[in-house]
C-alpha cells in the first residue's frame, strides 16, 4: 500500500482513465452520501463499474465480527446466503494475513488463497483490506467473470482506494453509533494496540486514575464577614432634639465618653420649678412646726418629699439627654453630624457601639455544604482589605434558619478568631474557607455536578 498510485488503467469501452480520476470518483461518490450503508454501496457501484466486476462488495468489522455492509449488486447480501458465507470467509482471509489475497494469483509466492479459490470458481476474486488511523477496519472483495488476471495496475488502484475511503468510512460509522457503542468501540481499540502503545496509555490511566484518588484536604469554601463580639445600641432616653454629635461611625470611644447630646432646656425649667416647689414645702414645713402645727407639719412634709422625688426623676432625665459610651469600643452605625435638629423619640436607636478589641465571624456557608460543617473545625479568613495576612478561626455555632439572599441559600456559621491582630475593624468582609476533613481529588472536581445531576433526574422523575 505504500507504491504511488499507477498512472494509466485500462476503463472497457471509455478508453483510458487515469488513476487519479479513479480514486476521485470514489472518493466522491462515498462522501456525497450522508450515511453508512449508502456511501459504502456507492463506493462498490464505482469500483465495480471502473474494474468491470459484476460484484463488489464492502465488510467493515464491528468488534470481532465481520459484518458486510455493501454491495455493487441490486440487492442486499443475506448473510445466511452462501455468497454471502463465502465473501465474508474470502475477507476474513485477508484479515488474518493482513495483506490483500488474489485468485489466481499474479505472483510468484502468493499467499494462503483457499477462501478465494473457492470463491472465485472460474473466474476471480480479489481483496484489499480497508485501513483507517493504521488498523484493519475492513475489507472490499471484487469479483470478475473474466478470465484476465487482475492486472498489477488495479491491484495497486484498489489498495490506494481503499486506504482513502478508510477514514471516511470509520467517520460515517462513528456517526451513526449509539454512545455506549462509541465506548466500547474505543476500549476495543485500545486494547487492540500494540503492546508498547497499550503499556503506555494503560500507564496514563493509572497515573490519572491514582491522582483522581489522591486525598487531598476538603475546604469549604463561603463569604464571610466581621463583626463585634457584642454590639451595643445607644437609644433616645426621651422624646426631644438632637443638639449635638461628637463622634461618627469608625470613631474610637472610651466608657463614658459623651457621644451625643439632647436638647435639655425644657428639662431644665422643670427642674428649675422642681426645685422651687420643694423650697416652698419646705419653707411651709418650718413655718408649721414654729407654729407647733402637727397638721400642717405632716402636710407640708408629704409635699416636701413629692418635689423631692420629681426633682430626682426631672436630674436623671437630664442627665440622659447626654449619651455616653458604656465600653471603650468602636462606632460601626449612626451617623449624626448630618440630623442636627431633628426630633428624636424615645426608645429611637441613635448608635450602635462595637468592642474594639474582641470580633466574631459570622460565614454565609451555601446549603449544598452545611451538612459538612461542625461546631469546633479550623479555617482561615481572608479579608479584602489584607488578603496576605489570613485569619485563623474556629467555628462555634450553626444558626438553624436559612437565609436567602442575591438568589442563593446559605446558613450563617458563628466563628471567633484564634488570635488577635491589630487594625482589625468590624464590618470587614472577605472569603473564609473551613477545613471539613479530606476527600479524593476526583471527588473535589466532580462532586458538585454530580450533586446537580442527580437533583436534576430527580427533578424529572428518573
């Protein structure tokens, strides 16, 4: 099959033809036909009818089985008929010996020829295997009435054609087969290479197949963001207006430091008149007991005691018209500089105050993960504003309610950090990753679309 194709062949009555124009026509004839059957029978109609053979037939092997898949003749070949038997036996000849089998034979040494001796009777039969990628995938056996030997020529034509309609041929099959024939086609092939070959891909899956299944750590993997270990809200005592802001969210606080003031004028004439009737109960309360006025005494006492009591209540509320800072901390919420004036009402929050040296972790874990995660496992944070200095971690608690947000479902996982870094601000976000254990590389890479696949045939019922 190697020989460059003949130039000249002798074409019956249309005089010479190339043969170029041979293998051209064959080549055309078998891919203007979309399918399998239909390009290899058109195949044999041009050989046949270039050769003048009065039967040319195509076999192409599907695993170890020969099966005839073409023929130049009107009707299909049944292969329970004895032609059939007898052309199928003629091409397995030829595959067992991986050579093409003439009879009668046109060289010195032939070789073994019993099936197309047989075949051929008193006319003869020629077979050329059908080669595609460098394996036998076939075979084309010609018959011919005539009693000319095949001329060393159309031998020639026919192994150069059949190496070209190879490829074409495997292509159109390939096509038509179902998907788990493309596999077991494919394992075939690979277990018919040669030796070397073989030893090498079986190499190459067992280097895949042993790093598929080395165990690698488990790390899942969520958005998670930073906040204070106690959040503390600082509220409206009472009903009034905001005069004052002396600090705004990021600020730092010490315990006690004013953070805002109420307006107090009112408080403050109440506490003025306060004060002025309790000097009077008790100017009455003296005057009495000058006078030995028991009556009066107990009275103006009763009274006494009266403004006593709402002259406290009137200096406490004034005194928490100032709001201060129960811890030293940090301002994460309630920007005031910018609603001096406005009214207030009581029970209103203004701020909301953060520890400045003690955070927790709260970590948005996705549904498809939770199951995996347990109170007391390690991770690392890595925060956007320094995503070089991870942030080590332990998981505490698991809220039991989902949430869902930005079209995803997630369960919020309680962490606190393992050691304390400086510059560290609540309200910093990043991505944190929990060690969860270890699983198979091949599992990592594959099981989220085998957990999408599987809620997908259960989504239509299979």
């Amino acid at each position: 099959m190697d020989k460059a194709p003949p130039q000249l062949l002798s074409s019956g009555p249309q005089g010479p033809l190339a043969a170029q124009d041979a293998i051209l026509r064959c080549q055309a004839a078998l891919m203007a036909r979309t399918g399998l059957v239909e390009g290899a029978t058109a195949l044999a109609a041009e050989l046949a009818d270039i050769l003048s053979c009065h039967r040319v037939s195509v076999g192409l092997l599907h695993g170890d089985k020969l099966r005839i898949v073409a023929s130049s003749q009107a009707g299909e070949l049944d292969h329970r008929h004895d032609a059939a038997v007898a052309i199928t036996a003629a091409m397995h000849e030829v595959l067992d010996q991986r050579l093409s089998v003439a009879w009668p034979a046109s060289v010195p040494s032939p070789p073994i020829s019993l099936a197309h001796r047989q075949l051929a009777g008193t006319g003869e039969a020629w077979t050329v295997p059908i080669v595609s990628a460098g394996s036998i995938i076939g075979a084309i056996t010609l018959e011919r009435t005539a009693s000319a030997l095949f001329w060393p020529a159309q031998v020639a034509l026919c192994e150069h054609i059949a190496s070209f309609a190879g490829p074409v041929l495997e292509l159109k099959r390939t096509i038509e087969m179902p998907w788990h024939g493309r596999i077991g086609d494919t394992l075939r092939r690979w277990f018919s290479l040669p030796g070397r070959r073989r030893s090498a891909w079986a190499l190459a899956v067992l280097v895949a197949a042993a790093l598929l299944a080395l165990p690698l750590p488990w790390r899942v993997s969520a958005p998670a963001r930073l906040e204070g270990s106690v959040q503390r809200a600082v509220v409206a005592a009472a009903d009034g207006f905001l005069q004052q802001a002396n600090v705004r969210p990021g600020d730092r606080v010490v315990a006690g430091q004013v953070l805002a003031q109420l307006s107090s004028q009112d408080l403050e004439l109440e506490r003025k008149r306060r004060e002025s009737e309790l000097r009077q109960h008790e100017g009455a309360y003296r005057a009495a007991q000058a006078r030995n006025d028991r009556t009066q005494m107990v009275i103006s006492q009763s009274k006494a005691g009266e403004a006593q009591a709402l002259l406290s209540l009137t200096e406490t509320q004034l005194d928490r018209t100032q709001l201060r800072a129960p811890f030293d901390g940090v301002v994460i919420k309630g920007d005031l500089s910018q609603t001096l004036g406005a009214p207030v009402q009581r029970g209103e929050v203004l701020m909301v105050l953060a520890p400045n040296d003690s955070f927790r972790l709260i970590v948005e874990v996705d549904e498809s993960d939770i199951a995996a995660i347990r109170p007391g496992q390690k991770g690392e944070l890595a925060l956007a504003a320094r995503p070089e200095q991870p942030l080590r971690f332990t998981t505490r608690r698991i809220v039991p309610v989902a949430t869902a947000a930005e079209g995803r479902n997630y369960f919020e996982v309680e962490a606190t950090p393992d050691e304390a870094q400086a510059n560290l601000r609540p309200g910093l976000s990043g991505v944190a990753k929990i060690e969860v254990g270890q699983r198979s590389l091949g599992w990592l890479l594959f099981h989220r679309a085998v957990a999408w696949l599987r809620l997908a045939l259960w989504t239509v019922a299979l």
